[in-house]
C-alpha cells in the first residue's frame, strides 16, 4: 500500500501523518508512508488545499484532519 501525506509540514499535516501511522497499525497494515512538501507534485494531484491524504494513487481528503475512523475506513477499502 502507498500513502501519500500532501502538505507543507504544517501542525495539520504533521497530525495527518501521525494518525495515518495510528490507523495503520491500528490494523497492522504494511504501508510506505511519504510525505510530499513540493506544491508542484501537490498541485499534480488537484489538492486545493492542505493536508491531503493519497491512498494508492486516489485522493480520498485534503483541507482538514479526517477521524482515525475514516482514515481506517479508506485504508480497509484500498486493501
């Protein structure tokens, strides 16, 4: 599985991360993690604004700190 966390490294995006790492484990999925800080590549996924959340290639969130409930939700999915 391939997750993408979209931001500049603000505090959202750092809580972002951290709850995608939560989840992850949560449900003891195997994931490489990225960060991505580089407007340009955010820009390549149509991310308004930030932090965005990229799970295999789909966009599913940007603009706010989704509930770790939902990030599981999108993660169960994307399996």
């Amino acid at each position: 599985m391939d997750v993408k966390i979209l931001g500049p490294g603000c505090r959202n995006c750092q809580k972002l991360e951290q709850e995608v790492i939560n989840a992850l484990a949560e449900l003891d999925v195997a994931a490489e993690v990225e960060k991505i800080d580089d407007m340009n590549k955010i820009m390549e996924y149509d991310v308004m604004m930030t932090p965005g959340l990229v799970i295999n290639e789909k966009v599913k969130v940007f603009g706010r700190v989704p509930k770790r409930e939902e990030i599981k939700k999108w993660i169960q999915e994307e399996q």
